[in-house]
C-alpha cells in the first residue's frame, strides 16, 4: 500500500490528502461527507465495474471529509460546506478536461462530451477543458485515492476562493500524475539502454 500525501498548497477551504494507488481505507471514515459516502455509486463509483480500472492504475476515487464537530456543531452547515467543495471540485475536473472519475473528456465533432478511457490522449485530440481547447502534450488520466479535508473557512469563503482552492489541487495532481508517467518512462529507457549495453559488450 502506497504512504498517503498531504501537499503544502496554498489553500484556505480545503486540505487535500493523496495516495497515487488506491487505498479503501480513505474512503471509509464515518465523518465523510453524507452523499459522498452512503451514495457511493452516484459519486464515486468503487463499485465491482470500476474496481477493475483501480487495479489497473487507473481512476481516481474521492470523498470528502467534513468540518470536524469541534469546529461546527450544526450537521446542515457541515453537509452544506461539503456539497460546496464537492461542486467546486467537479467543476474544477471539468475545466481540466477529466470527468468525476479521473478520466479524460473528450470532444466528438458535434459537441458532445464523452468519457475517452484510460489511454493517453495524444497532442491533437480536442479535451473538453475550458474553451474547449486543444492539448498539445498527452493528457494522462487520474488515478489513485483523494481526501478532501473541509475546513471551517469554507462557509464563509466565497465561490471564487473554492473554485481556485479546487483548480490548484486539480493542476497539483495532473502534476503528480505526468511525473508518475514520465519517471516510468524514464526507468524504462534506462533499462533498455543497461540491455543493449551488456550486448554490445
């Protein structure tokens, strides 16, 4: 089982807790957010069809953790300040041009939205990011499990500061994820070069 990552960003709503594989055990704390946990099928989808992408290293799964009790007594400020993150989060995917699993959004020739799978996306392929606009490197799909820690800021903050606190993390786990593939890449290269070394030798 992989550590778990807590990022240093700049954020005043949220905390975000990573693990690049898929761990359950996030996702099972009984202070997740009420529509995240108890309708996990709507949300987040580790059902038997997706858990096939999980072992595979594909799809992220997500929940969101609720203002602790300490920090706010009413249960309906709690649920609201979590149904806030989550629409910012989604919205934030969205604009990354992934669906609420992780994976690719593609744009067909008559406008529609659809989810593209787990291949990369090569330069070219129009992702349904803002605008619609074209990527010119590969896009990766998004794996692994995400914890979202609500914070009492979040009832006040306003929609622009949960939109940017969600667009940064989004932008740190695209991050993540190209550095994942790219050192992948880059053991492969080494122990093809150390192969073809011994044989010319």
């Amino acid at each position: 089982m992989s550590k778990s990552i807590s990022p240093r960003l700049s954020l005043t709503t949220f905390r975000p807790n990573y693990s690049p594989k898929y761990n359950p055990k996030m996702h099972q704390s009984p202070f997740l957010s009420g529509s995240t946990k108890l309708k996990l099928p709507e949300d987040r989808r580790v059902e038997d069809r997706d858990r096939k992408s999980h072992s595979s290293g594909h799809g992220l799964s997500w929940s969101i953790l609720k203002i602790p009790n300490a920090q706010c007594s009413k249960s309906v400020v709690r649920n609201w300040a979590a149904r806030r993150v989550r629409a910012a989060f989604e919205e934030a995917l969205r604009g990354g041009g992934l669906g609420r699993d992780g994976r690719v959004l593609m744009v067909k020739r008559d406008g529609e939205v659809s989810l593209h799978g787990n291949e990369d996306v090569g330069s070219g392929m129009n992702v349904a990011g803002e605008g619609h606009h074209t990527e010119q490197t590969p896009i990766k799909p998004l794996s692994g499990s995400l914890l979202l820690r609500v914070e009492a800021a979040t009832v006040t903050a306003s929609k622009e500061t949960l939109d940017r606190d969600a667009e940064t993390v989004v932008k740190w786990l695209l991050k993540q994820q190209q550095g994942q593939y790219g050192q992948g890449r880059a053991d492969s290269i080494k122990r093809l070069s150390r192969s073809n070394t011994k044989r010319v030798g």
